[in-house]
C-alpha cells in the first residue's frame, strides 16, 4: 500500500497567542494569578512608566496609577508613554492609561490625577503598592496610610542615584517600613519644610532636577516589576502558610542595589528601628 502522506502540524497558534512565552516562563497557574491581580503604583513619571510598561506585557490585571502631575517637556527623555503634545497639557497618569492600553489591551488602567494623600480610599484595596516618586514627604504619607490599613499591604519602593538604583522590598511591620532608616530630625525638617511651602505663598522650590537618562530608570523599573510579579504570584499562598513559592521567593525586608558604574549588585537586610519616627509602625509591632 502507498503510504500516507504525514499530517501537517499547523504550530502557529503559539505566536498568536500574546502570553504564550510568559506562559511559558511562569505556568499557567500563575499568570492566572497575574492576570487577577491589582496593584498599586505611585508616581507616573519615568519609574512609573516602566513598572506599567513591564507590568502591562506581563498581563497583569489592573495597576491603580496615582500621580498629580502633568507632562513636561523634560520628561520626554526617559518615559515611553509621554508625546511631545503632551507638555502642560496631558496628566501624566492619562497619558499612560490612554499608551499602555494600546499595547497590553488586557490591562486595566484607573488613572487618579491627584496626590496620593487626596486619592479616593479605594486605591488601597490592592494587592501590591509599588512607589516611583522622587519625593519624600509623599513617601512619609503614603508609608503612614499603609501602616493604617487593616494589614498593610506589601510596598516596593524604587530610587536612583547619578549610577545606581535601588529597590526596597517591604512587608511591615514583619519588616521595616519605609521610613524606619530615617532620623527623626529628617522626618521634623521635611514636615517643617512642607508646612512652610504650604503656608507661604512666595515659597519658591529651587532644589535643581536631579539628572538623570533613560536606561537607569530602565533598570530600576524592571527590577521592581520583577520583585511584583514574584509577590503577586505567590502573595495569597503566603499569607495562608507563611511560605514562597520555591523559586519565586520575593526580597522582602532587603534592599536590591545596582551600581551601574562597576557593575556590581549587592542586597542586604534593612533592619527594623525599634524607635522607627512613625508611631504606626511601632505601634504595629505590639
């Protein structure tokens, strides 16, 4: 008998299919758990725009994106989703909803034009608070409102310097919370210094840019995605057990820090400080 031509195999179906490689990567059961998760990110700027970016391809659910701002021309150099057109004109936070749909149509993204302290109260019913502002009185708010809640929710905290950046992996008060390495003189001048920009209509704020390019906020950008993607997978079995998945152990209670300079990482824990300036946090530790 003549023999059967073989059956073509038609394996295209693999490159339609937008999550195949994530798939892949992480199994299905956990971009299950992606595509259910909500979270959090504070600051739209050029760190936001990178954590939603990697976030967005990675299918996660919805990101709440809080950030008062509107573009400017200077931050075209380093954020993806921001146009020329958008300078004085677009909210920084609308500009990212309006981009990242158009690449991860999955995605949603509630955009909140406001500071974080002025935010509608249910910003916090999220898994994951991931923070990417350069400010750290909004920081000192937004660590004592998480404190507050009923628990606190984990908080990835990302910052640069001229050549290396740095992520805080935190889940207080089982951790140190993100004020606890600030002296309580710090913490008096920077609400002292706020209440005088508050108060003082000729208030001026003459601290020049911090420079900075694209790729460092690249890096910092995909290190914090990275830390969230291993939270938001394995959050709700740890909170049943107090266990990681195995091999998705996220950094909690250390720091990650990248110098771009020599090329070298190091992490470490962030210790507790038992005289912590924020009396949430001590509190909590009763």
């Amino acid at each position: 008998m003549p023999e059967e031509p073989p059956t073509r195999v038609d394996l295209g179906f693999f490159e339609r299919d937008r999550h195949d490689r994530t798939r892949r990567w992480l199994g299905t059961d956990n971009l299950v758990r992606i595509q259910n998760a909500t979270v959090l990110m504070v600051g739209a700027g050029a760190v936001g725009n990178e954590v939603c970016k990697n976030l967005g391809l990675l299918g996660i659910g919805k990101i709440l994106l809080v950030d008062p701002d509107k573009v400017a021309a200077s931050n075209l150099n380093r954020c993806v989703f921001f146009r020329p057109g958008d300078h004085d004109v677009k909210f920084k936070v609308d500009a990212v909803a309006e981009r990242l749909g158009e690449l991860a149509t999955d995605t949603i993204v509630e955009p909140y034009p406001v500071p974080i302290q002025e935010a509608k109260e249910k910003v916090w019913d999220v898994d994951l608070v991931l923070v990417g502002v350069d400010n750290h009185y909004a920081r000192y708010l937004l660590n004592a409102k998480n404190l507050s809640l009923q628990p606190p929710r984990p908080v990835i905290n990302g910052a640069m310097g001229l050549d290396f950046v740095s992520v805080e992996v935190l889940t207080p008060p089982d951790t140190a919370c993100m004020v606890c390495s600030w002296s309580k003189e710090f913490v008096d001048r920077l609400v002292a210094e706020q209440v005088r920009a508050s108060c003082d209509p000729f208030f001026v704020d003459t601290l020049p840019k911090f420079p900075m390019i694209s790729f460092i906020t690249s890096v910092v950008g995909a290190i914090m995605a990275w830390e969230a993607t291993k939270v938001v997978v394995g959050l709700e079995e740890w909170r049943q057990t107090n266990h990681w998945r195995e091999g998705l152990e996220p950094a909690f209670g250390r720091f990650i820090k990248y110098d771009l300079r020599h090329h070298q990482s190091t992490s470490g824990p962030i210790m507790r400080n038992p005289r912590c300036s924020e009396a949430f946090c001590r509190s909590k530790r009763k």
